[in-house]
C-alpha cells in the first residue's frame, strides 16, 4: 500500500508538469521547475509532493507569491485515486488500465483547467498505451474497442454539429480514446454521466458567480470523473437505473 503511495505522488508531481508543459510545446525533461512570478529554480526540497507545499504555505520560498492549488490537488488525488484503484481491483491486469486511465484525467485536469486544452500529443500518447493493453488485455468481445470508439466519435461528432461547436475536438477525441478502452455500453453510459455532471457543476458555478455564460469552462475534468465513476460502479448505476422501472 505504501509502494502504491508514494508510486502516486510522484506520479502526481509529474502529471503537474506534463499538463502545463505540453499544451505550450515545451519539453517535460527541461529546464528545471522554477516559480512562473520570480522565475527561481525550485530546489529538491521545494519538489517534495504535498509536503512542500504545505510547509511553505502554498507560497514561493523566494519572492512569498501564492503557488497555485492545483498543485496540490493533483499531488492528492493521484495518490489517493491510485489506492483507490487497487482497493477495488487488486492486483489485477486491468489495475494496470485503471491507472493509466486515472493518469490521463490527471493530467487533462491540468491541462484543461488551466489552458482550456486537451492535447492531441497527449491523446496519441496514451492511445498508444491503451492499444498495448488492449491488445494484451482484449475486451470481450475484442471488437467491441473499435465499435466504443467509432460509436463515441460519430455521437460526438453529430452533437458538436448539431449545436453549432458545443464541443471541442479534444472532447470528441478524449471520448474516442475511453469508448477504446471501455466498449460501447460503458463509454455510451460514461457520456451520461459527463454530462449530468457538467451540467449541474455548470449550473452551481453560474448561480454563485463563478461562472459567465459567454465564456467556456473546462469539460475534461468532468469527462474524467465521470469515466472513473462509470468504470468503477456502472454495474451499481445499471442496477439502480432497472430497478426504477422495475
């Protein structure tokens, strides 16, 4: 478990660093992580996941600037996540796909958050991930990978049509990926719960300010939570959904 852990902030940590640096084609091996305000190279010990940040307050050592949440938000549920995960599958061949699906959100959250972007580096990256795993882990039936992705594309597709650029191609491809690696029913039901989710998160952030409706908010985090809702209790959200007609 605590292998698991420390696996995840780390992990967490660097999921920081993909998200901010591949939407502005920077590199993720160079140059060193400094603050965005006094442009100070981090040292080691202000890299520790979590733990720096709450010894420094969420403030830069040097120049006391207030560093960004989203840090340590994603420092904290990729660990957890990841715990979570194995709580519930085990060490099981698709923990190895639940933590690549947890490790893709992450960094979209990041990405999307902050620049209202998903990357098609990002996606071809991790399609090709999920292409080895799905070949070494096949759903079944294996077809049912290329019917998920092509069904989540053209509903997708006809949706952004129909409301005249509702969505993003990142969205569309984002979901292409997920019917992939979960078929059709799952990724059809994950759409669901996406957009249940945006729509109320939506409607909460305009009620209380935080949103405006001429401007657009971020859709990759709720694709994400809704993906891992759906990946971890669609048999929990079939059930209930019979059992109101029953």
């Amino acid at each position: 478990m605590y292998v698991v852990i420390i696996f995840g902030l780390v992990l967490g940590s660097f999921f920081n660093v993909v998200g901010l640096r591949i939407p502005l084609q920077q590199s993720i091996a160079g140059p060193r992580s400094a603050c965005p305000n006094c442009q100070r190279n981090l040292t080691p010990r202000e890299l520790i996941p979590v733990l720096s940040y709450l010894i420094q307050y969420g403030r830069c050592r040097g120049c006391r600037t207030l560093i960004s949440p989203l840090y340590l938000l994603v420092e904290t549920m990729t660990p957890l996540l990841f715990v979570f995960a194995f709580l519930q599958i085990g060490w099981n061949v698709e923990l190895m796909i639940a933590w690549t699906l947890i490790s893709l959100f992450m960094i979209i959250f990041v990405s999307d958050i902050t620049y209202l972007l998903i990357p098609d580096k990002l996606l071809l990256f991790f399609g090709g991930i999920f292409l080895i795993e799905r070949i070494l882990f096949p759903l079944q039936p294996w077809w049912d990978s290329l019917l998920g992705a092509i069904s989540a594309f053209v509903l997708l597709l006809l949706i952004e049509r129909l409301s005249d650029g509702g969505l993003g191609g990142g969205d569309m491809k984002l979901f292409a990926l997920i019917g992939f690696v979960l078929g059709t029913k799952l990724v059809l039901l994950s759409f669901i719960v996406s957009v249940i989710l945006g729509a109320f998160f939506g409607l909460i952030g305009l009620v209380c300010g935080f949103l405006k409706k001429e401007k657009p908010i971020a859709f990759g985090p709720f694709i994400g939570l809704g993906t891992l809702i759906t990946y971890f209790y669609h048999l929990e959200i079939m059930n209930w959904y019979i059992s109101l007609f029953s």
